[in-house]
C-alpha cells in the first residue's frame, strides 16, 4: 500500500507537471477529478446526439449534429489525456489528439458561420403556432370550397336527373289531357306507362342519393353471402352477356352477415355492369367470398378491428388512374359518355356498406382491371338462423283467406291522399279499416282497447311518431302484425327490433307491394296462432 500511496502522492512521478502544480496533492487531485468528470459528460453528450441523430432523421442541419458530435468527444479525450499526464507523459499523444480537436472544432466553427443565416431564419414557435392557425384556417377555407362544390355538383346532378323526370310526368299528362278532350281515353296507356316509368326513375334516384347519404331505410336480415351470390347468378350471367366469363370463388366464407339483402344484390348489380363496361372486348369477371379477420391499422383510422366476410368483384378491364380513384365515391361523377352511366353507382355502395357497419377499399390501376371489395361484419353461422327461415311461414300465404284475416285495421297516415289510397287498398282485401291522421289519434285508438288485427302507420308522423305507435302497439298486443311506412325515417328505426311481426314499406310504393306485404304480415300472423 506504501508503494501505491507514494505513486499516486508522491512527487518524483509529476515531473512534467510539478512546477505547475507546485507539487502539492490537493491541487493534483482537483485537476485530476475535474477532467475525469469534465471528460466522462463529454463522452455522454456525444453519445445522445447520435441517438438523436438516429431516430431524428427528419431533423433541420444533421450533418452539423455529426460534427458537434465529433467536436465534444474529442473534446472529452483531450480531457481524459490530462488525466493521464499527470503520471505518464504521453504528450505525442495527447498532441495529435489536440490536433484533431482543433481540426474539427475549426470545421464545426465554419460550418455553423456557414448555416448562421439558415439557423436565424427558422421560424420561433410563436411563428410556427400562428403558421398552424393560419394554415387551419385556410385548410377550413377550402373544405368549405370543396363542400360547396360537392353540394353544386350534387344540386345540378339531382336538378338534371329530376327535370327529365319531371318532363315526362307533365308532358305525358299534357298527351293524356289532349287524348281526352278527343274522347280519345283508350290511348293514354303510352302516358300512363311513361308516368309510372318516371315515376319509378325517381325514386331510384332518392334511394341512391340515401343510400350515398347513409340515411335510406335499411331492412336488415341474416344473409349467408355465397348462397346470396349463387341465387345472383343466372341474372349476373344475363347481366354480363355472353362476351364476359363470370368466374365464382365461393366456399371460404363460414360467417353470415347481417344487411338489407335487396341493398347488397343491387350492389353487386352495380359493381358488374360496371365491370362489363370497363371489358367492352370480353374478359372475366370474378366475384370471391371469405372470412377476414382484421386488426387496427394505424394508417386506416376508421377501420374497426373485428371478424368481416369480404365479398370481393374482380374484372381485367381497363382499371382507373389514380385521379379517377380520387373521385369514385363522389355522386354523380361518372367516366362513362352521357346517358350510359348516373354516376351514383358506386356512392350507393358506399354509403350502403357505411350504414351497415362495414367499409370499401377499391384497388385499380390503368390496364390492370379494378377489384372492389366490400367488407361487412361477420357473425358466427350457430348464433344465427339464416334469413330464408324469418320468411318460412310465407310459403303458406296462397292458401289463406285474407278477407277473413284482416279485422279491424288500424291505418294512421297523416298526408290525406296517401291515407285514401291504402284505406281503400285495405279494404279491397276486406279489412275494416279505423283511419288516424295522427300519431296522437292513432294512439287514442290503440289505447280505447280496439281488438285490432293489424297496424299500418306512417313512420314520419306529427307528434306521436309511427315508432313510439309501433312500440305502443307491441306492448299492448305482442303479436299485432304492424307495417311501418316511411319515405325517409333517418334514424327512427335504427334500433327497432324488426321481428317477424314488423315489416317496414319504403315510399313509394305501389298497391301492388303495399297489399302483398300486408298478406305476407297476415300469413305470419296465422302461421303462429
């Protein structure tokens, strides 16, 4: 220990040093302690500018990051060589070390003269908080633009579509009005035809706009996807024509799903003539089902993790550019000539895929066809009866007697000419019809203890709503078949439970659908007494 203390303490060692330090240990100690700290947070600073450096690649100035980096730890080795000095003199060392230092502390001093101006012009985050306002503002700017334009855009779609529609209504009741003055009345079938087929343009133009808008009347039922597609097929091969080679990829989808099954058919109708438009030289069309088991994706944020069934149509068309992919889903935009193509299609799709629960991703690129595909959320098969079993009791419907059936029908409606028709409707079928221009009479009626035998009620009804009637009339009569009517519900009945007894009738509708859907509900309601 004796020898050890003289080396450290003792003076003979510190030659190089000693008149310096005048030979004393304390003074030695201090210096020797110092560099030793001064060095080692040298080392360390270093060491953190190359971890920034590494995980900050989007940093302003890098490469003067390496430099100071390389400035400070030759910095701390200079330091760590006094150390050492003061008992060994490697001073060759410890010059060639200064050597270094002095060649990069003189490059790091250019280079930061060099980028002085550049260092000044950053922004201050005072600066940078009123450019993030500023940029919010105009970003808001344009969204509005862009809504406003979507909004012309959709107003001049709609102003068009129902203009010729309205042409032909007044321009046939022009024809008919001149073919009676003639006592001509067994010629106005033409007028009458194209009135009805105006008609019926219309209100497919105001469900595709709903659906778009994600507030049509949905009619929600538990569908096995590949028996959907396989009852399709005779009408996709007719739809497709002889040029186009449908292909079926079924069979990897165990889970059923659960949306309005017209919604989905009309959907893939859709998505095929668009496909055999984009072949107009033939090709294949493949339409694919399975189970898909999705998790969060950090660049998809509106994805919800879960099981889904993916129903997937696949052409070798033409395919879209990345422009066009931009603007799919917009109504009204369309890429086919003038009269071949309403531009709703798609935006019927996905708004129709929105308000079930699901979402679309389309995949296209110029001469290498386009693939869609629709993803809805799964259910397990054992948890669910298929939908061909809530409908079950209708195959007995034929068979019935409605007249006896019927009794006493409640019929609320609020638009006096709509309520006129169904009341006479209904009656042609032998109910005794208690007509409600309101929801408050209609009530007043459910609760006078009437024995009712059916429900036929508006959904958009002043004051008491057809809903809040149709869950009056379920808790007083569990098994009262009702027949709910809407023309627009928007989320009235969202979270009604539509059992067997409830059916839901979208305006309009002709007598035709309303007196065949009032036998299906009257065969139900005999099927389980």
């Amino acid at each position: 220990m004796s020898a050890l203390s003289e080396w450290l303490f003792g003076v003979d060692n510190l030659t190089p040093h000693g008149f310096c330090l005048l030979w004393e240990p304390g003074l030695i100690w201090l210096f020797a302690i110092s560099d030793g700290l001064i060095a080692l947070a040298y080392f360390s600073i270093p060491l953190a500018l190359v971890i920034i450096g590494q995980r900050r690649a989007d940093l302003v100035f890098r490469p003067l990051l390496w430099l100071f980096a390389a400035f400070i730890l030759l910095c701390g080795a200079t330091h760590w060589l006094d150390v050492v000095t003061l008992w060994k003199p490697v001073y060759g060392v410890q010059g060639l070390v200064k050597a270094a230092t002095a060649l990069v502390s003189l490059g790091t001093s250019i280079a930061l003269w060099w980028w002085l101006p550049s260092f000044l012009a950053l922004p201050s985050p005072d600066q940078l908080r009123r450019a993030n306002a500023a940029l919010l503002e105009s970003e808001e700017r344009l969204a509005h633009a862009q809504k406003m334009e979507a909004i012309g855009q959709l107003t001049g779609g709609i102003a068009h579509d129902f203009n010729n529609v309205l042409q032909v209504v007044i321009g046939s009741l022009g024809v008919i009005e001149r073919q009676l003055a003639r006592g001509r009345a067994e010629e106005i079938g033409p007028s009458v035809a194209a009135i009805r087929k105006a008609a019926s343009s219309a209100s497919n133009l105001i469900d595709r706009l709903l659906a778009f808008s994600r507030r049509q009347t949905l009619l929600p039922r538990v569908i096995e996807p590949d028996r959907l597609v396989v009852g399709l097929e005779d009408m996709l091969r007719r739809t497709l024509g002889s040029g186009v080679e449908l292909d079926l990829r079924l069979g990897r989808c165990r889970r059923s799903v659960v949306c309005d099954p017209s919604q989905l058919e009309s959907a893939l109708l859709n998505l095929a003539i668009n496909a055999r438009d984009a072949m107009p030289a033939g090709g294949v069309l493949e339409i694919a089902t399975a189970d898909r088991r999705l998790d969060a994706d950090p660049a998809d944020p509106d994805l919800t993790p879960g099981d889904y069934v993916e129903i997937s149509v696949k052409d070798n068309g033409a395919g879209m550019s990345r422009e066009v992919l931009a603007h799919v889903f917009e109504p009204f935009f369309t890429t086919k000539p003038t009269g071949r193509g309403t531009g709703l299609g798609l935006s019927q799709i996905y708004g129709f895929v929105k308000q079930s629960g699901g979402f679309v991703r389309i995949d296209s690129a110029p001469g290498k066809g386009t693939n869609v595909r629709l993803y809805l959320p799964g259910r397990d098969p054992p948890d669910l009866a298929p939908a061909e079993a809530v409908a079950a009791p209708e195959v007995a419907e034929q068979k019935q007697d409605y007249a006896a059936l019927c009794g006493k029908t409640l019929l609320v409606e609020d638009q006096l000419e709509v309520r006129l028709q169904i009341a006479d409707a209904l009656e042609e079928m032998g109910c005794d019809v208690i007509e409600a221009d309101d929801g408050s009479a209609g009530l007043k009626v459910l609760e006078s203890g009437e024995s009712l035998r059916l429900l036929v009620t508006d959904v958009g009804l002043p004051g008491v709503s057809g809903r809040h009637l149709a869950e009056a009339a379920r808790a007083a009569h569990p098994d009262l078949p009702i027949l709910l009517i809407t023309g627009y519900a928007g989320k009235s009945l969202d979270s009604l439970d539509l059992t067997s007894h409830i059916e839901v009738l979208r305006k309009p509708f002709t007598l035709e659908e309303l007196t065949e859907r009032v036998r299906i509900l009257l065969a139900r309601a005999a099927a389980a007494e």
